[in-house]
C-alpha cells in the first residue's frame, strides 16, 4: 500500500519491510474484528493508516526529544483496540508497552493481535488506569503514559500522572484546538505533582487533519490520597 510506505517515511521510521507487513496484518485483524464488535469507526484501509497509523506515529518524535532512555517503558491507558500503543511499539521495537483498557473484549482483542503478530515487550492489562494507579506494581513504573481519545485532560491527569515516574512524561494527544481543556486541567497538573511543558500542534501527513499533543512532565510525587475512587473523580474531576 503506497500511502503507507509514503507514511513510514515521513516519520523515518526503520525496517520499513517488517514494519509494513505488521502494519498490514494488524489492520486486518482490527476490521475484521470489527464486523463482530466494536472497534473502530474507520472502515477505510487509507482512511485507517493516516487516522490511526499515522496519528500513532506522530508520539514518536516526543519519544525521541522527551527522554533519553535506551529501553523506556509506556503504558497506554483506554488503548482500545491498541492505538495509539501497539502502532508505537511495532515502530520502536526497543520501547517496552502496556496497552491498558477496562474493557474485557477490547483486551482480549489486544491479546489475540499481540499473539498474532507475534512481538515481544507488549503487556496488556484489563483495569481501570485508576485502579493501577494505585497499585504498587503500577505506581511511578513508567517513563511515558499516552493516552488517545480517553476523556477530558483534568479527569486524564488523575489517571496519568500516579502511574509516570519522576522525569517522566505524559503524552495527551488531543483535537488541534485544546486550550479550554488546558485550563481547565491546571489545578490537576499542579496537585498531582505535573507541570505542562510543551503544546504542539500539527497536520498529519498526507491529509488535513489537525492534532496536538499536550506533554506533561512528573516533576514531584503524586501525594498517596490520588487517584481517587471512580466516583469522585468523575462526580468531582480537579
Ligand atoms: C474512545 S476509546 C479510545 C481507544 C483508543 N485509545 C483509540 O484512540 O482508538 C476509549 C477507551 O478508553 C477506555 N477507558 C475509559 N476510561 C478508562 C479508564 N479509567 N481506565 C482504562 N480504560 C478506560 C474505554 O474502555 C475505551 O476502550
């Protein structure tokens, strides 16, 4: 498919070959899913490379200019059918992912394509980020947290932000126009021990969809009373 090689390239992303009869066979699996249950919206194969692909790939310069850890290791909260988590990885090989979901068939969906396509360094965990976040296995464990499409930047925050190491940083990945959000997200940031270092916006590649991806670095602990309970951080987001 020559929007997909076209794609590869522009993120320069390496052993194009593998990564391309990856790409393709994860696609496949995801619409093939997706006449039994819910996946995706997208049924187009190129409407599929630019807004998942290409989208996913689009956290790889962040990857780069965000740290300088040889083997970092990701945990992507409501990554659904695996994006933008699963695309990343088959990417950057030498990153280590926990694609994290609530939802049992969509996790169960991720365990079927890790196996088949067959890659290492993928772990998939059925809970609540929340949940995680304060579980000693999962608390302050990751050099990044991304997170696509899951909800509003404060409610994200509280989910994110117990589950980063110290230097580490979460990659929200939003709408092109996300100020309001931003704002309303700054009380979280600064309680939770974050502080906003960086908006960038941009167009993907090869179409005219527009996107930003908010970075929030872990500058402190996040004080032991969060996460807090389902209830009250939807009922009272920070
Ligand atoms: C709209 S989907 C987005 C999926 C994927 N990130 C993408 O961009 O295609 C949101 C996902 O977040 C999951 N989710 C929502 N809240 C969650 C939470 N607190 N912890 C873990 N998963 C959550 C849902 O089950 C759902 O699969």
């Amino acid at each position: 498919m020559e929007l997909l090689d076209r794609v590869l390239e522009y993120y320069n992303v390496k052993n194009t070959l593998v990564v391309k009869q990856l790409f393709l066979k994860y696609m496949n699996l995801v619409l093939e899913k997706n006449k039994l249950f819910n996946l995706t919206a997208i049924e187009d194969e190129e409407e599929f490379v630019i807004k998942h692909i290409a989208d996913s790939l689009s956290l790889l310069k962040f990857l780069e200019e965000e740290s300088s850890i040889q083997n970092p290791v990701a945990i992507d909260i409501g990554s659904g059918f695996g994006a933008p988590g699963l695309f990343v990885k088959i990417a950057m090989p030498s990153i280590n992912v926990w694609l994290n979901d609530s939802n049992k068939k969509k996790c169960n969906f991720m365990i079927e394509a890790k196996e088949s396509l067959g890659i290492s360094g993928v772990n998939i965990v059925c809970e609540r980020a929340e949940v995680l976040g304060r579980k000693e296995d999962f608390r302050e464990k990751f050099d990044f947290v991304f997170a696509r499409a899951v909800d509003k930047l404060n409610v994200l925050c509280e989910y994110a932000l117990p589950l980063l190491k110290i230097g580490g940083a979460f990659l929200a990945q939003k709408g092109y126009v996300c100020e309001d959000e931003i704002d309303l997200a700054s009380n979280a940031i600064e309680l939770l021990g974050g502080r906003l270092t960086r908006v960038e916006k941009f167009v993907l590649p090869f179409s005219d969809e527009k996107r930003s991806v908010i970075v929030i670095k872990k500058l402190r602990q996040t004080p032991s009373n969060f996460p807090r309970n389902t209830k009250q951080i939807v009922k009272k987001p920070l």
